[in-house]
C-alpha cells in the first residue's frame, strides 16, 4: 500500500463521527472538522432512539471512547472549511477555527460557569432555557472541555471566569486561526437542521407557544433538557396530557419540503411512547398523510398503535390557533377517510417538522452540485469526495450509519491509491 | 517487567479540599505496601508542570503508575504514557465532586480507590498483543446480487483479495431480474437502466476478485484471519483461506401460494417479481389469454405489514408498484394503473417519483384495505375492498392484478430449523433424533464449524434477518469476522444495499487489519489484551464455551476448551463464567478484582456496599451524576468492570468473607432491546447472581445483599438513588454477621 495519506471528515455528527471512527480504525489517518463547540450534532440532543427506546448517548460514548483510544484522529471544533482546491490524493483544504477562549488546560470544574454573568438562549435545548455564556452543552459531551460563546460573552470588561479559573484555561484574547490541510479524500457530513416552522403560518408555528418541533419535544423528554426530562408545555409549565402530533409539518408539502423526511412518523410514534410513560393518564393523537414505518419498524407502530391511549388518524391538518387565555392550542382537521372536519383541543401540539440539509443555506465550498431543496448530487461530486447521510436524502440513524461506514472504504481506495 | 511504581495525587478540582493528602498518602502507602517517598502531590496534574512531574519519573526508570486525579475518561490523552502501565484513580468524580469535603467519608473512599488503584497496577502487566502466524487478509463474499457484487467490488477496488460465492450460474441476483430501476437521482422521475450489469462485467473483469458461480459453502472453519472455507461446485469441493466474511445472501420472494386470499392461484393474479419478467420480456399481457392489460390492478403489502405472514414492512414494494405502474403507462397509453395501498411509502427523496406518478392522470391511488379477488367476466377480476379514499366497500375491475409481495431474508430457513433443533433438543436425544428425520433440512449459508452452531444467530423477534442489535453500529454480529449486508440484514432498496455492501467490506477490512496486529475489534477496537487461561487448572465444566457470546471458545476431543483467540471480543465473559477462576487478562482478572475487593476497609460499625459498575453504560453514568454533584452514597466503592458478564462469583464470597455488606451490580439492559455491547453480559451476570444463593447460604447470608440493576447511560440523575435504595434494603436486612470475624 502507498503512504498513509489523510482524510477530512466535515461534520462531527453521527454520520461524520463513523465515517472517522471506522476510517481510521482500517488504518487511516483521519482528521474532524466540526463547526459546533462539541461532537455529536443531532444524535446528542435526542432522548432515545427509535425503535429500541435505548439513549443515544450510549452509542456516542463508544465512539468517544474509540476516538480516545485512537491516536490517528485530530479533531478540530468551531472549526469550519473556508476553502478547497486540487483533487482526489491531493486536496488541499484551508480551515478556520473560530476561539473557544478555553485552552486544553481546561478541567472541566465548572467554576467559570458559575460565575459568568451572561445568559444566552441555549441552542443545543432549541431555545427553551438559557444557558451561560461559559458552558458545556451537556455532561457526557465531547470534547469535555468548556467554551465561551464570543458573541454574548462581555470579554475582558467582565473576565470573572479568568480570575476564578485556577488552572489558566481561559484566554480571552484568542483569535481566529487558519490551519491548510493536505487530503486525501474529503468526506461531507454536514448534516440537517429542523424546518423553520416559523414558515407554516397556518399551522402556528413559532407563533404559538404551545406549538412545538419534535426536536424540541426530544429535549423536553431528556434528563439533560432544559426540565430534567420531565415533558412540561412551553407557555406555563402544565403537564401536557392531551397532546396532538402533525406530521409531514413541511415535509410533502410543495409550498414547504417536497420530499418524506424518513424519521418524522417513527420520532413521533416513539415521542408518544414519552408521553404515555410520563403521563399514564395523558391522551395522544396523531395525525398523519401515511404512516411510513419501513422494514421491522413497522412492529413499533403496531406496539403504539394498540395502546389505547394513542389515536392515529389519517388527515391533513389545516389549521391550527391559539387560545390566548388557556394557552391551549386548537386544531382543524380534514379526517379523510371519514371525509368529515375535525375541530379539537389539546394542550400542546408537536409539529413533525421536516429536516433540511445544512447545505441548504449554508454552501460547502468547493465545486459541488446541490438540488433545489439543498441537497448533494453525489453522481456530480468531484472524484475523492463524498457525501453521506442527510445530506444526500433524508436518513434515519441506521440508515447513516451504515452509510458513512460505506463511505470509509472509499476514502480508503482514495487515500492508498 | 521489573516494576518501578510511581504514585500521584492531584490537589486540583477540588481534591486538595475534600481529602486530606498526607493521611491518604499514609494509608495508600501501608495498605499498597509502597514506599511514601514514591507518592508524589502537584497542584494541578494534569497542567503541563504537572505532567513533567510524572515524565521525568518516567526518564528515571518508573514504570508503573498510579494517578490519583480525575476521571479515567477525561484528559485521556494527557494521561497517555505508552509503555507504562497507567492506572488511574477517580478521586476527583467519585470523591471531590460526590462525597462530604473532608469529612471520614470522603477519607475513607480516597483511602479505598487509592489502595485499589495500587493493587490493579501490581496484579497488572503490560499487555503485549497475541498475533497469530500466516493470516489472510482475503475477504471471501456469500451471495453475487447487488449486495455482494457492491461488496467484492469495494473491496477488491480497496487492495484486498476477494473471493466471491454465488449459489445461481449467474451473478447479478434479483437486480438482473429487472426491467427498470426505480429513479435514484435527481429529478427522481425518470426509470432508470439497470446498473447491474456493469459490476457484474466489472467483478468478473477484477484481478483481485475470484468468483465461483454454482458454488455453496460447504464448510467455514477457523477463526478471522484463519478461515478455511470449504466451497463445493457440481459435486467437487475446493478450500480457500480467508481472513473475514461478508453475508450478502439476499432474499427470498414471499411465497404467493400463501396469498389465496388476494386471489393468488387465479391465472390473472400475478406477483410483482412475474411483472418484472414480463416488462423485461416485452409487453404487459394477461397469462390466461396473452392479451394486453390495460387495467392493472396492483395490491399493496400483499404479505407484508400482515400478522399472519410477514409482521413487518417490506420497505421497496411501494416504490417498485409505483415503478411497475409506469411500466404499464410506458408500455400501452391507454392502459390505467391502480394502486391499492395501507399507506404510500416512498421515504426520503422517493417521494418526488410518487409525486410524479400522482400527476399521471392514468395512475389512481387509493388507501384501501382489499377484502378479496373474486372472477369478473372475460377472465377479469375485481378487487373488492374497504374504507378508501374513494368510499367504503368498493369494486374494481381489473384485467390483471399484481401482488406486490414482500421478501424473507435467506437466513430465516436455517434460523428456524435450527430453533426448532433446539428447542427438540430441550427434550432431550430422542426428540432431537425425530426432528431431525422428520424435518426437511433448508439450504444452509455458511455451515460454521463452531461449537455455538452452523450459522450466525439472528436476534430474537427479527423474523430471521441478520440484523445488528444496535442502531449506532449496524455491522455487529455474534460471529467475529463475519459481517451481514443487504436484505438479508434489514429489508432494503438496491441503492441502499449497495451503501450497506460497502459498509460491510469496510468492517471486514477492519478485522483483517486488526487480526494482523493482535488488536480486537468493536467495540474493543483499541485493546491488545487478550484471555490467557491457566489450563493446567481447567476441568473442562464448558461453561465459557457455552456462555461466550461470540463462540470463540471450541473444545477438543477430550473436551478440554481452546481458545478461537481471532474471534473473541475481550468482553471476559469467559472469565466471569470459570469456576475455577483459570481466565486472565494482562489487565483485569479474577484474582486482581478480587485482591481489590478485599482491600476495602471494613468497620465493624460501618456499613460497606460493593457495586461493580460495567465500565460502558453505568461506569459513565456515575461519573455524570458527579458532573452534577449529585452526592453519591458514602458507603458504596465503585469497581468498573469491561462488562457485567466478566463478574465471577468468587468475588461475592471475597467480599462478604472480609465483612462487606452487600454487593450491587450495574450493567446494561437486557432481554429483547438489550444494550448490553457484548450481548448477554448483564444478562449472564444476573443468571450468576441468581445462583448466588448457594453461596451466600453457605455462609448464612441473605441473598437480598445482592442484587443486579439495569441501568442506561442517561439515567444518571437517578442512579444515586438507586444506589441508596439498595443501601438502605441492606441495612434493614442488617450487618454482615462477619464482620466481627
């Protein structure tokens, strides 16, 4: 075999971590650049995995382990690929790395949280609390280092966390740096974000308080959410015990996304399983165009559907308005198989939104070909570059998995050529 | 090795304050019987200054070292010191962050995890890896179809030597059995030209691919790296070595004959792979008259998504009616399409091609359920069905009706003979001997010559595909080496398999490399350590064959076990299960587990519970609970272990002996949705637990001091209460009686 040449992976979500992991662990040298503070994308911010209704954050904290245990993977955070030029065996890629202003000598003692003024709407909880602006997204993230948000941190008229840390970690004069890098192959991994709800007026979206992503539902649900896992409504704490789910919230929708968002009727059968453990008393309807639970996920749905608590009804929703006093959240239905109009309350109402590939606003430089809605064309991809998982079409977990560990052969016929 | 220890103790994150540092110093050097001049404190040690500390200790000739600092899953890689057996403490999670600041406690629990830390590091060694001469990095693929042609051709396109078995004359598999394709690629409208073909021209063509067509294994002994495959063509046999597997046997149409009620049996009633046929042969006509159908009728889920045939959804028989539509819109203008269907599925960017076949004005669609095919004149037929979106209990007529039936993966015929053998086998030889005269023997896929049975074992309520137990790694297997792809594995499109193929043929790359060097693979894919048992001390009880997960334990003629070393997993199960406690790793053994359990100070006054934490799920867990300060119950001492089924009940009785009080076990959930990453640890662990009674009433204990709980890595918040729920069941129960001993 020829030298041992690098390959980029970008993106450190589920899909670029094991493209990473299982490229370098055939024997490549691999390097991660990842545009957040921390690894794991969207697989760390949900509750559980559907089917098994097992936490995700087992899996990451395998592939954390295997990234400790490998000393052929350099990952750079807040980092993000400004450019990229030459060819397969040979590309040449110049990265920007924004400030942490938290250097290695981090211990992770929380001490600068404590005492850092600022509070920022916490990204990583979709906005629901606050977080300060020295932080760790959650406590089995990686890298366990903290990091302070430039654009709320006050800098060095506050600097309370420089005099509190005791171990000179943080540095508030850190400035942006470049690093070039010589590939290989390039694998793209920058996977999706939720549709903007905000664009389906009719359905409320970011409008009503009461209205919620099924992303946010994911936070609510998990011990490390912004309520410690217990699922409380957004406008005034009640426990939601009726609660409605729209699917294909953008998805299927020529005006919104055109395309099935793959995850959407599992992760909304699965959040019902949520509700109906936390609130034994709690009522769920769903309301949906198909219901696509593909292969042996299909048992699942079959495992919700007979709960008697969970009603399932084929229908588009149309409308969806508040009431201001109660904060309750009404729904208009067109049920089409008994071609009749539905009207109901509920107390919170989960859109099914739709995932969007990160590629759709922001570009991947590089000459790469995308489809109107944002996505990768792979067939048009420059040879030694790849794209998987939700960038190329809507995926579920298993789905990306089982691409990005494809991908890795193929950095490897890139990179030993 | 000639050890020279070194021990250390960092002051920062609030150690300094919680414990005092020259009492523990005492106490690790009496009870770890090491000089007090080698224990050395730094301010912060893992800073650049503290670091030095320890390498320059390192020049002068230590060794072995022992931090006392931090947990051992952060500043990994400052506390990498390759050649020196590091041993790391966790005063700072399981102390500072979790105990009273200098109370007793907190002294007494630094006390007990340093001396802990001592022990591992002298019952230690450092590992060297166990590589086993003349390996094969040659991959051999099971089954020519899209999935294994994708497979071989990754593989051999990546450097490696593959040999490729397909039982048919011809590769290709069911993807050379279409007309068309369904759109892969953007505007996802257009059929597409099936692209078989060229890797069937491209396999046959690569230098590093050697194909045997007609061919089935016969036999596949050995080990990864070691594989003698017995491969058999027209009554010969032939044997090739290779170093790992990859299962790409595919599918299997559902049996039609089973579909009476969908009118299957009528000569106008077809099914979707006879409607490929046709469309490839030219024209779509009925087989009663060999006149053209101008309406077909197409019937979703026929077998699928059905309790009394296949309970699951066949995931491309949406998608190839929509296709089979078009083929019959293509093929006549004025021929309709009708497709009856529980729901459209057309997942991810498929959607756009079920858009635009809902555009086509001689294609209808309707949610029905189909009650029944029943003759309608001239050889037509009606569909008959319910609540549609046309109405309720409607009739169509059809000249020609497609079932479109769903698939069953190649290994469910072997799996369930063999469950069947099994489970005969219960009841003892002579049911064995009925069953399997009695029962006709299916086509078997890869006939492993491995003590746990002949095939890989599919999971429990999978309906026999080869399926991963974990979403995030979809190539795991209870056969080391041997890596599924396809629609044996989960039902899948083409595109998708092709994906997975190549999925399959990185693991199986993985584990040539691996084996190459010693290294094990996932989810141990760093470790070089490996079970070296003290045979001499063996009885040949076969509990480790039996009880290892991944059958890599075999037995010789006189029934005396032996290591398959390639194929095991470093989970220790093997050395939870000995009786005679002869299993060893470089790193972690009975004897060092134990030694350390019998360190633990024990007061008379004092409760002192044990909880052996799997060092994968619960192990991260506690230490989240710490990042939250969440106070962790003083009387308990944390163990981690590689996995729950490494816990040997010789522990229990070293434990309660020296007068400890009970002994807790946290691991993974098992049954149906187990996590547990090595299968059955937890599981096992529990079983052993359950005998334990024996134990504990030979030494007039109760059998509540211990107790099993399955715990999941996010459940941290609540763990410590766990914890405290089984202490206070223990101290109702009362002291150990022992202690006083």
């Amino acid at each position: 075999m020829a030298d041992k040449k690098k390959v980029l992976v970008i993106g450190g979500g589920f899909s670029g971590l094991t493209a990473a992991v299982e490229t370098a662990e055939a024997g490549s040298d691999v390097v991660i650049v990842e545009k957040t503070a921390f690894l794991g994308g969207r697989v760390a911010q949900l509750n559980k995995y559907f089917p098994k209704l097992c936490p995700p954050n087992c899996g990451l904290e395998i592939n954390f382990k295997r990234i400790k245990n490998n000393a052929d993977i350099t990952i750079y955070t807040l980092a993000e690929v400004e450019s990229i030029s030459g060819q397969e065996g040979n590309f040449n890629v110049t990265v920007k790395l924004h400030p942490r202003f938290v250097n290695d000598k981090c211990t992770a003692c929380n001490a600068c949280n404590e005492v850092c003024p600022v509070e920022m709407p916490n990204e990583f909880n979709y906005g629901l609390d606050k977080t300060k602006a020295a932080y760790i997204n959650h406590n089995q993230t990686f890298p366990f280092t903290y990091v302070i948000d430039g654009k709320h941190c006050k800098g060095k008229a506050c600097a309370k966390c420089v005099e509190v840390c005791k171990y000179d970690a943080i540095d508030l004069d850190m400035k942006p740096e470049t690093v070039s890098l010589n590939v290989a192959a390039i694998v793209l991994a920058t996977g999706w974000e939720s549709y903007d709800i905000s664009k389906l007026d009719n359905l409320g979206g970011g409008r009503i308080k009461n209205v919620i992503t099924n992303m946010q539902m994911e936070r609510l649900a998990s011990q490390n959410g912004p309520t410690g896992g217990k699922i409380l409504r957004p406008s005034d704490g009640k426990e939601p015990k009726n609660i409605a789910f729209v699917q294909c919230a953008g998805s299927r929708d020529e005006n919104h996304l055109p395309y099935c968002s793959y995850i959407c009727c599992m992760a909304s059968l699965k959040q019902a399983t949520y509700l109906r453990e936390q609130y034994p008393d709690s009522k769920v309807s769903i309301f949906y165009i198909d219901m696509r639970t593909p292969g042996r996920y299909e048992q699942f749905y079959w495992k919700v559907k007979d709960d008697p608590g969970v009603t399932l009804t084929k229908g588009k929703v149309a409308k969806i308005t508040e009431d201001t006093k109660t904060g309750d959240v009404e729904l208009v239905v067109e049920d089409v198989l008994a071609n009749n109009r539905i009207t109901e309350k509920y107390d919170m109402v989960v859109l099914a939104a739709g995932m969007v590939p990160s590629t759709k606003d922001s570009k991947i430089p590089g000459e790469i070909s995308y489809t109107h809605e944002g996505f990768v064309v792979p067939a048009f991809l420059k040879k030694g570059m790849f794209a998987v998982g939700s960038l190329k079409s809507p995926v579920d977990v298993a789905r990306s998995v089982q691409d990005a560990t494809g991908v890795a052969i193929k950095t490897i016929q890139s990179s030993r050529r | 090795m000639e050890k020279k220890y070194g021990v250390y103790l960092c002051k920062g994150c609030g150690i300094g304050e919680a414990v005092d540092l020259e009492k523990l110093k005492t106490r690790a050097a009496l009870k770890g019987k090491v000089p007090a001049d080698i224990i050395k404190e730094h301010q912060v040690l893992c800073s650049p200054e503290g670091l030095e500390l320890i390498k320059n200790d390192i020049k002068e000739g230590t060794n072995t070292l022992i931090i006392g600092a931090c947990s051992p899953r952060v500043k990994t890689d400052e506390f990498d010191f390759p050649g020196a057996i590091t041993e790391r403490v966790n005063l700072r999670e399981f102390v500072a962050w979790t105990a009273e600041p200098m109370s007793d406690d907190a002294q007494s629990i630094a006390n007990d995890y340093m001396v802990m830390g001592i022990i591992k590091a002298q019952k230690g060694d450092l590992p060297e890896p166990s590589i086993l001469p003349d390996l094969s990095t040659a991959l051999l693929v099971v089954g020519g179809g899209a999935a294994g042609l994708s497979a071989a051709l990754e593989a051999a396109n990546a450097g490696y030597q593959v040999v490729l078995v397909e039982k048919e004359a011809e590769l290709g598999g069911w993807g050379a059995k279409l007309y068309k394709e369904t759109p892969r690629s953007h505007p996802f409208e257009k059929l597409e030209e099936p692209k078989i073909f060229d890797k069937i021209k491209e396999v046959e063509a690569h230098q590093n691919i050697k194909v045997f067509k007609s061919s089935v294994i016969e036999k596949t002994d050995g080990q990864p790296g070691l594989l003698d495959v017995t491969i058999g063509k027209n009554g010969s046999s032939e044997t090739v070595k290779v170093g790992a597997v990859i299962m790409a046997t595919g599918w299997k149409p559902y049996d039609a004959s089973k579909l009476e009620h969908l009118g299957y049996g009528k000569p106008n009633v077809i099914t979707n792979v006879q409607m490929e046929e046709m469309a490839k042969k030219g024209k779509i006509t009925r087989p009663s008259d060999g006149k053209e159908a101008k309406k077909v009728a197409f019937i979703q889920c026929a077998g699928s998504r059905d309790a009394n045939h296949l309970p699951y959804c066949s995931s491309f028989c949406c998608a190839t009616s929509l296709k089979q539509a078009k083929y019959v819109r293509e093929k006549s203008d004025d021929a309709i399409a009708m497709i009856f269907y529980k729901d459209i599925r057309t997942p991810g960017q498929t959607e756009l091609f079920y858009k635009s076949m809902q555009n086509d004005p001689g294609v209808l669609l309707t949610k029905a359920e189909v009650t029944g095919i029943s003759d309608a004149p001239n050889g037509n037929l009606y569909v008959e069905a319910d609540n549609t979106l046309l109405g309720e209990k409607i009739k169509v007529e059809a000249d020609l009706v497609v079932l479109a039936t769903g698939i069953v993966p190649s290994t469910r015929a072997p799996q369930e003979y063999l469950d069947g053998l099994t489970e005969a086998g219960k009841k003892g030889d002579e049911a064995k001997k009925v069953y399997l005269e009695s029962t006709p023997k299916p086509e078997f896929i890869l006939n492993l010559a491995y003590k746990q049975g002949p095939e890989i074992p599919t999971l429990e309520n999978a309906y026999g595909f080869a399926d991963s137990g974990f979403i995030c790694f979809q190539y795991e297997t209870r056969r080391t080496g041997i890596y599924a792809a396809g629609c044996v594995k989960q039902p899948m499109t083409m595109a998708d398999a092709a994906e997975d193929a190549a999925g399959a043929a990185l693991k199986a790359i993985q584990c040539v490399e691996h084996v190459a060097k010693g290294i094990a693979v996932h989810p141990r894919a760093w470790d070089i350590t490996f079970p070296d048992p003290l045979m001499i001390k063996c009885t040949s009880c076969k509990r480790c064959t039996e009880e290892c997960p991944f059958s890599a334990i075999e037995e010789d003629e006189k029934g005396t076990p032996f290591y398959k070393l390639n194929r095991c997993r470093r989970c220790g199960t093997c050395m939870g299960a000995c009786p005679e406690r002869i299993v060893s790793f470089k790193d972690f053994s009975v004897d060092m587990v134990g030694t350390m359990i019998k360190s633990i100070e024990v007061d008379e006054d004092e409760f002192r519970i044990i909880v052996l934490a799997c060092e994968n799920d619960a192990y991260p867990a506690l230490d989240s609970a710490a990042i939250k300060r969440i106070k962790l119950n003083p009387k308990v001492r944390i163990i981690p272990v590689r996995c729950l089924g490494s816990m040997n009940l010789v522990w229990v009785s070293d434990g309660f002996s020296r007068g400890i009080d009970g002994m807790m076990l946290l691991g993974c959930k098992y049954g149906e949705n187990y996590q547990c990453h090595f299968i059955k640890g937890s599981e096992l662990a529990n079983y052993r637990f359950s005998k334990v009674k024996e134990t504990l009433d030979k030494l007039q204990l109760e059998s509540d001091r211990c107790q099993l709980v399955q715990v999941a890595i996010n459940e941290y918040d609540k763990l410590p209460e766990m914890i405290n729920d089984f202490v206070e069941r223990v101290e109702e129960i009362g002291p150990n009686p022992f202690k006083e001993f």
